[in-house]
C-alpha cells in the first residue's frame, strides 16, 4: 500500500496514478496499490481499474435482481455471493469497494435466511415424495400378496405397468431422495414386482398347458365330427353329445379356439343343412297329402249334421282311416294344424255320445224310474197335506205344503217325468 500527499500529480475521489503509472485505490484513509499502467496516461490508467470496478459491480447488481425475482436457488446464489467477496478482497479496481462489500454482505444476509427456508421446504418436499413412493410401494405389495389364482392377469399386468410409470416420473421429476432410503423404497418395489413377475410366469406355463390340453381334446371333437359328414341328417345325435364334449373341454387360447370352432361348426352345419334339404322335400311331398287331408276335414263337416250317433261314428270312422292312409305331413306346424281341426269333430262326436249313454243307461234308467215313482208318491203326498191344510185355514202349513210341493214337481221335471 502505498501513501501520497495531497500535492501527488494525479488524484481522483477514489483513485490515483503517480508518475511512474502506479494506480492506487483509497480504501478508507489508506490507499492501495492495486496495479500499474505504465504506457498510457493517467485518465487511461484511472479508467482501465474503474472499469475493473464496474465489471465488478455489474456482477454485484446481477446478483441482487436474480435474488429479487426468485427461481434461482438461495444456495446457488450464496455460492455466487462468495465467489465475489472472494474477487472484492484485494481487487484490482478503482471505485466504491467498500460499498460493493456492503451490498454483498446484506446479500448474503438475506440469502441466508432464504437457504434456511429453502432447505426447510426441501425437507418438505422430500418427506411428502418419500410418502408417495411409500405409496406406490405399498400398492405393488398389495399386488404381490394377492391370491395368484384370483388375479385377473391383463388388468393386473396393466396396473403394475402404470405403478412403474408412476415410480419413473416421480424419480425424474420429483426431489432426490436420501440415499438409503430411496434404495429401501426401491428394493421393495423391485421385490414386490419380481413376486409378480413370477406368479405371472407360473399362471401363463400352467395356462399354456391347460391350453394344449384343449386344445388336443377339441381338436380330437372336430375329427370326430367331420367324420359324421356321410351320415347326413341321423348324425345330428352324434354331433350334439360331441357339442357337449365341446363346452366341456375348456380353452385353447384364442386364435386355437376361433379356428377349431370354424371347423367344428361346419362339420355341424353340413347335418344341419341335410336336415334342412330333408325337410323342403318332404314340404314339397307333402303338399298333395294337404289337399287330401282339407278334403277329409271338409266331408267331416258332415259327422256334425249327422242326428244319428252310430252313423256320425261310421262316417268318423271311415274319415280317420283314410286320414291315417295318407301318412304324415311335413312342415309338423302343417300337421298339427289339420289334426288340432280333426280332433275337435271327435271330441265334439265323444261328447254327444257320452249324453246320449248317459240317457240311455238301463242302470241310469232305473234308478230315475225308482226316483220318479217317490216323487210321484211324495208329490201325491204334499197334494194330500195342502188340501188339509186349507181346510183348517192353517196359513203356514199352507206356506210349508206348496214350498215342498212345487220343489217335488221341480224335481220330476229335471227326471224328465
């Protein structure tokens, strides 16, 4: 440090040149040396440190307007503070340094305060992110303790997948966990997914097995019922008990599935559509046994007319036997619908016959007769008891005679007598 008079041949507020070009700062009541400038002149010389000392200041200016508007991390900006004060002590610059000091001493005051609540929130976020992976972790566990037979393995692959996705974005955008226990939380994600992972291996083996093994049996089935194809309509039976075996054999995966049961539903439809060619031939057969049935059903309109029962019951009787003759109809709606129409002139024949048994009875008969005659002997009776009772005047044993009278007279008319 050296030491001038005011009479030194160049002096500034806070710098000076001598005349050998020796620049000097004043640091209080003391000046410093700070560098020497030889081949220009003194306004040079001043001018070149000052500007030492505006670069030095701009850095300073800087760092208070990122400490303002925020978004740069307190701890980085501490870093920054300390390497300034590290550059302001013994600068090699002309100018206010004790100012600059002072600035950068209030910014690292307030910078201060602001790592401490940085670091508080840091303590925040990397307690709230060890809850959210303890989270995920706790889900994938409760995966991996299910029941593997009680999985539904497509959704559950899909969850896992999402949980692991989860896990990813949380690492990469999320605070960085302490090391020992972001590796805990790690290894029983991991864990937790290898157990999946295994039981997922173990079901998709013991499926696939399952898989061939219907896969052998349905394979088996269509074989079978491509071989009924020569039997036409009568292997229907056959095919239906192989449909059964079918429903029963379990799955063979899907394309094995689609693809067999295209096979095994032809080798059914070529019974079926013989069935279906059986069926239009005898429709068409059958349409002159039709005609000749409507004729039968129109001469037995006659049966009905007829007064007589035995010869209703001939001319019946010799209509069901030529409609017997004539054999069955084809489609079975057509049969039904004739026969449903003959059925109705029999039973309303039976009906007629039955009354007319019931009248004639002999046995019937006898005891009508037996019953007529008491009524006959009751109602001479009551004619008897009403005549005597008119004579006396008596008015309710009249009331009582012609009540049992004409409920006698009502009976013999029901007799018939």
């Amino acid at each position: 440090m050296s030491s001038a008079t005011p009479e030194s041949p160049e002096t500034q507020p806070w710098g000076r040149v001598d005349d050998d070009g020796t620049v000097s700062v004043r640091e209080g009541d003391q000046w410093r040396v700070v560098g020497q400038y030889p081949d220009g002149t003194p306004e040079e010389a001043l001018a070149y440190f000052e500007r030492k000392f505006s670069d030095l200041a701009s850095e300073v200016t800087l760092l208070e307007v990122r400490h303002r508007r925020g978004g740069a991390s307190a701890s980085d900006l501490r870093g920054t503070a300390r390497t300034i004060r590290e550059r302001l002590d013994g600068a090699a610059a002309v100018g206010d340094l004790a100012s600059l000091e002072a600035r950068v001493t209030a910014l690292e005051g307030a910078l201060s305060e602001a790592s401490a609540e940085e670091t508080k929130a840091q303590r925040a976020a990397v307690d709230a992110a060890i809850a959210e992976r303890e989270g995920i972790v706790t889900e994938i566990e409760a995966i991996a303790a299910k029941d593997p037979r009680s999985i539904q393995w497509k959704q559950t692959t899909a969850d896992v997948t999402a949980l692991f996705a989860r896990w990813q974005e949380h690492q990469s955008t999320g605070p960085r966990l302490p090391k020992t226990a972001g590796q805990q939380l790690w290894k029983r994600f991991r864990d937790a997914r290898s157990v999946i992972d295994k039981h997922r291996r173990e079901f998709y083996s013991g499926l696939d097995e399952q898989h061939k093994s219907a896969r052998d049996a349905k394979s088996r089935l269509v074989e079978r019922a491509e071989a009924l194809s020569s039997q036409g309509e009568d292997g229907i039976p056959a095919y239906r008990a192989l449909l059964d075996q079918w429903k029963s054999s379990g799955r063979a995966g899907r394309k094995a599935d689609d693809a067999l049961w295209a096979r095994f539903k032809a080798a059914g439809d070529v019974l079926y559509a013989a069935r279906v060619d059986r069926e239009h031939a005898d429709a068409e057969a059958s349409k002159e046994k039709i005609d000749a049935k409507r004729a039968l059903l129109d001469e037995a309109a006659a049966v009905g007319r007829e007064k007589d029962n035995a010869k209703a019951r001939q001319l019946l009787t010799a209509i069901q036997r030529r409609w017997d003759e004539i054999g069955r109809i084809f489609p079975r709606d057509a049969e039904r619908g004739l026969d449903d129409q003959l059925r109705k002139i029999e039973n309303a024949l039976k009906s007629r016959e039955d009354e007319d048994w019931k009248r004639n009875n002999p046995e019937t008969k006898a005891r009508q007769n037996d019953m007529t005659s008491q009524l006959q002997d009751a109602i001479t009776k009551l004619e008897e008891d009403l005549a005597a009772a008119e004579a006396s005047k008596d008015k309710a044993a009249i009331a009582k005679a012609k009540d049992a009278l004409e409920a006698r007279k009502g009976w013999l008319r029901a007799l018939g007598g």
